[in-house]
C-alpha cells in the first residue's frame, strides 16, 4: 500500500527553499497502468488458474492481484470463494456488482453457518488492552499533526474500548493476565450491552464510517508492535532524537524474532505462533466488533465470557439472523442457485435463510436428482443391536457403558472380517473417541481390530492430515498386494472433525462407512440455546416440533450427511454405510437422509441379517468390479 502512494505522490517545493534530502521512496514496478490492462485482456481470454496466473504476471511485468481484479467487470464468469459475496464490505473493496447476475453458491449446505461466522466478531481481553495501548501511543506520537475531528474519534475509540475491557471486569493501563475477574458468561441484547459497557451515548456508525474507513488506522498501527511478552507489559517505543535508532528498530526487531526462531525446540512452536498473533495490531478486530454492534438489537446477542483472568476474557458477537445479510444478496441478484450434494433437510434452509429474507414461496424452484451410481452400488444399514443382543442406544447416558462399548467393538470386528480395504468409523466428539478407544485398549479389542487392519486415527494438528491420509492409502495400497496378513486399514475420525469434510474416501479407502451415535450438538452451549429461543420466538412451529427442536436435530443430520457422504466419490464406486444406533430407524430421522441413500437403507432389528447383507454386498461388488 505504501509503495503504490508514492507512486502517486508528488513533491512540491518552494522556490528558494532547499529541498531536505529523505530517505528513497520504492514504487511497485508491477503496478503499471498500460501493463496491468494487458494483462487484464489476457486474463479475460482464457481461463487461468492461480500458479498460471503468477507466472504470467511475472512475464507481462504486471501484478495478477490488481491484474484480476481489472479483469471482474468484463469477465462474464468469476469463479470466488463464497466468503466474497456474502460479505458486503467486502464486495465492495473488490469490485463485485450483484446486480442483474446470477450466482451459484456451490457446497451451501453450510450457507447459514457461514453467514453467522463472517458477520459474528469476538475480542480478547489482551487484544482490548493492547489495542488501546497501541491506538494511545499513536494519539500521543502524532497529536500535533493530528485534526482535532481526529483526536476527537480516537478518544471515542478509546472510550469504547475502555468500557469494553470494564464489562469483562478489568482496567486499561494494566498487565491483563494479571487482573483476576470473576467467571461466568452472560448473554445481552446489543442495547443492553452497551447500556452495561456505558458506550450507549457513542454513534458506532460514525466513528465507523468517519475514522476507521477514511483514516485506514488498523493499517497505521502495523508500526506499534507492542508484544505483550510474558509479563504482559506493553512496550512503549521510545519517542527518541536518535534518528539511527528509530530507523533500524524495525530491522533489529525483525533480527530478534529470527533469533527467537532459531532458539525455538519443536514443542514451543505452538507458544512462538501464539506470540505472532499477539505481535499484530488488534485493531482490524476492534473494527469488526463495532461493525458487529450496529445491528439490529433483535438480530444479534453479545455473550460476555469472563475466564478468570482479563486477558483470558473475551465479548463475542453472535449473529442470530443470517437472513439480514443474505437478503441484499437475493434483492440484487437476477437468480440466486443454492446447490449442493447434502442439502437435506431443506425445511430449515428455506425457512431460516429465504422465507426470513422475504423471498415468496413463489419463487423458490426445488430439483433434486439422484446419484449416477447404481442403486446394487450402495448398502445403506441402521443396525438397532449387536452382535450378542446389546440394543445400540447411543445418548448421553447410555454411551459410555462398557457394554456399549465393548458391543461396538464387536461390530467393528466383524466389519473388518467381511470388509476389504478402508473402514472409516466415525464418533460423535473428540472426547467420546478418546474414551471408547482407551476402553478398548484396556480390554483388548483394539489388538483385536489391529491384527485384522492397520489402525489410523484422525490427528489433532491440521498440518498432519495430510500425512495421516498419505499413510492411510499407502497400507490399503499395500494390503491389496499381499494376499496374507492385513486385509485393509481403519480409520478412526471424528464428526465435524479435519476428515469429515472435503476429503475423499474413494474406492478402496472406503469401502464401508461406520457412524457410531448421533452427534447432535451441546445443547447447553449459551449460544445454541439463545439461537434455538431466537427461531422459537420468530419461527412458526410445524409438525408439533418448535424451530428449536428441528435446528437440533437438522444440525445433528447435516454432519452425519456430510461424514457419510465421503464415501461413493465416482460412477463405479461402491461402499456399505453402517449407522449404530436404534435412533436412526425413526421415519423422522430416515427422512433427513439425501433421497439416493434413503431409498436403500434397510433397518435391522438384530446384527445377523445386517452381517450377511455386508458380507454378500462385498463379495458381489469384489466380483464386478
């Protein structure tokens, strides 16, 4: 940003007066007009991915961000993440006009959640504390310079600020992780909120639109690197005459963070990453929490988390309506296409996201076509008992038996029996998988499951999947080699998890998909509730369920779709999807599965039937294939 204003900037000097000799000002060299618009009609031509359109930006001499972003207006398809569009400042600041277009939002079975996301806001209490450190060291470095309108909205800012960390029980000026606060979480209506942090009489709208857009100050603030070390002291930068000083602070601070690197064993990483995000400026987030507070008082809640410690603390903004923001999208918009392979249940979609929005029902046209697999490919199973007569009933408290443990162990044996290649099992929760499998190490069931399939299970870091996944595939790989030993590999994921979505179990790495229980939702999360009262309150109720009972339960359904759903990725592929839970066999729940695997699930009472529907689905499918 800099490099593009001195472009721009020019120097006036007055006759007679000799000019001071500054430092030299760098310009982009990519950022020529004449090659930009090159660039632009090359773009518009043929379709490029990113990796192409790096390489020909360095050919042309011209840069592919701004480049592409000439290239909108006249593309007639631009391919973008949905985040884009769905976000209105953020249409704004890249050129993209909905007016008149179509848009096709693919994947949008997390549609609402993803609304709720961009346009929910949370601060830290050591993120309040540093920001106002920041924002008043650059009030007192550059008040001279400054307009008083200026100084008059940093001080609001400031006030904001101050009666923010307040709420969380702490004061400004003081090391946050040494203030003790009470704990608890508390849910206010925005008026309340700010009624309770005593900012009421502060117009949120105009310190918005009149300082943080037009002054740019979260980006003026990079130059205040207060790092909250240890002690949680923020450290003032000396407003020294040195000019040597000030000039190589940047490259000394740059040269201790390399330093800090070097000396840093493999499992400080996690803390050195922590200090990075504590280094930057705050104050993007602070804009965003006041862009947060200026919705609607109904649409919206403010959950106020106290910890223990200020700095620990934390004010989220919790959007309830998504619909508000999706409505500028569907009133711009010639059509709007929501497409997706598990949009089931659809009810919820239309009533939370279109019906809210204003959308008639007279203009809502539903297709839904089934999958190009044939129907013998697929062998969807509700399995209500296992192998020795134990019902599968999976609540909160049922499931940590050891009876219902040890019987899910059973099953899993006798999958893997019968099964070759990939089983991919999936638990409800981290916690839940981490028990079941602990129990069964006591017991011996997992050696059991180990001599019959090299045993996986999802890692905690996200870096490591694709090493786990790589790993995975070489073992099945293997054991389709060797007719001997291992027959395949199990996988332990998790719902929700890093493998429940966006990755692909084809072929031979999934062969049968297994959901132990339902994964429904903490239903004693603040958030939940308050959403569940919000579509009770504003929602009409149908089929003797409120809004809230039917979110609970289509939320649980979406994620047992999508884990699903992993499997069964091409024409020719088949697999056995096994769901352990008496539950699942309810008409109600059937009907939230998609349609192509509705139609073929077979519900069975006891385990023998559903073991020789598997085993025959295998030997069948093996024969084929």
């Amino acid at each position: 940003m800099e490099m593009q204003k001195n472009k721009h900037e020019k120097q006036h000097h007055e006759e007679g007066v000799k000019r001071k000799r500054g430092p030299a000002k760098s310009v982009c060299p990519y950022n020529k007009a004449s090659a930009l618009q090159q660039m632009r009609d090359e773009v518009v031509g043929t379709a490029h991915d990113i990796e192409q359109l790096l390489k020909l930006g360095r050919e042309m001499h011209a840069c592919p961000y701004y480049a592409t972003r000439l290239a909108i207006p006249p593309a007639q398809l631009v391919v973008l993440p949905y985040q884009m569009v769905l976000h209105e400042a953020t249409r704004r600041s890249t050129g993209i006009q909905l007016k008149g277009q179509i848009v096709i939002i693919d994947e949008a079975h997390n549609l609402s959640d993803t609304l709720s996301c961009i346009h929910s806001a949370e601060l830290t209490g050591a993120q309040l504390c540093r920001a106002h450190s920041q924002l008043t060291q650059y009030a007192d470095r550059y008040k001279s310079r400054l307009k008083a309108k200026n100084l008059m909205y940093i001080k609001q800012i400031l006030f904001v600020v101050e009666g923010l960390v307040r709420v969380l029980g702490g004061k400004v000026g003081q090391n946050p992780q040494s203030q003790i606060t009470q704990t608890g979480t508390e849910m206010l209506t925005i008026n309340n909120f700010l009624f309770k942090a005593q900012i009421d009489n502060i117009n949120l709208f105009k310190v918005l639109q009149k300082y943080f857009e037009k002054s740019m100050i979260s980006r003026k603030l990079g130059g205040f690197v207060e790092k909250y070390a240890g002690s949680g002291v923020s450290v003032h930068t000396q407003s020294s005459s040195n000019k040597e000083n000030r000039r190589t602070e940047g490259l000394n601070r740059y040269l201790q963070t390399l330093q800090t690197n070097q000396n840093t064993a493999p499992d400080q990483q996690g803390s050195a990453e922590a200090d990075k995000v504590l280094s930057a400026s705050p104050m993007m987030q602070v804009e965003g929490f006041f862009m947060a507070l200026t919705n609607s008082n109904t649409d919206g809640r403010v959950v106020v988390h106290r910890q223990g410690t200020l700095s620990e603390g934390s004010v989220k903004f919790l959007l309830l309506n998504p619909a508000v923001h999706f409505a500028q999208v569907l009133k711009e918009c010639r059509a709007v296409i929501i497409a997706g392979g598990t949009m089931q249940p659809v009810s919820d979609f239309k009533q939370e996201l279109l019906f809210s929005a204003g959308v008639g029902e007279e203009r809502i046209t539903e297709f839904s076509c089934g999958h190009v697999i044939p129907p013998e490919n697929i062998l969807p199973l509700v399995l209500c008992s296992g192998p020795s007569g134990q019902e599968l009933d999976f609540t909160f408290q049922n499931r940590d038996s050891p009876r219902m443990m040890d019987e899910t162990g059973r099953i899993l044996s006798n999958i893997c029996n019968v099964v070759p290649g990939g089983v991919v099992c999936f638990f409800p929760s981290y916690e839940y998988s981490r028990r079941i499998i602990s129990h069964w190490e006591a017991s011996g069931a997992l050696t059991r499951l180990a001599n019959k399939k090299k045993i996986f299970q999802e890692p905690k870091k996200a870096n490591q999947v694709e090493q786990v996944l790589n790993d995975f595939t070489r073992c099945i790989q293997r054991c389709a080699l060797d007719s001997g030993g291992l027959t395949g590999a199990l996988l332990f994921s998790v719902v929700g998890g890093k493998m429940s979505e966006g990755i692909n179990f084809s072929d031979d790495l999934g062969r049968c998909v297994v959901m132990v229980g339902m994964p429904y939702p903490n239903i004693k999360s603040p958030e939940l509730q308050e959403k569940m009262s919000y579509l009770d309150k504003h929602l009409p109720h149908s089929g003797g369920r409120s809004p809230g009972q039917a979110l609970i339960e289509n939320l649980c359904m979406k994620a047992v779709n999508q884990s699903i759903g992993r499997a069964i990725r091409h024409r020719g592929d088949y697999s056995s999807i096994v769901l352990c839970d008496k539950r699942y066999s309810r008409p109600a729940t059937l009907s939230k599965l998609p349609t192509w695997i509705k139609s073929r699930t077979s519900t069975c009472t006891t385990f023998g039937p559903a073991f020789a529907a598997m085993r025959k689905h295998s030997a069948d499918s093996n024969t084929n294939m």
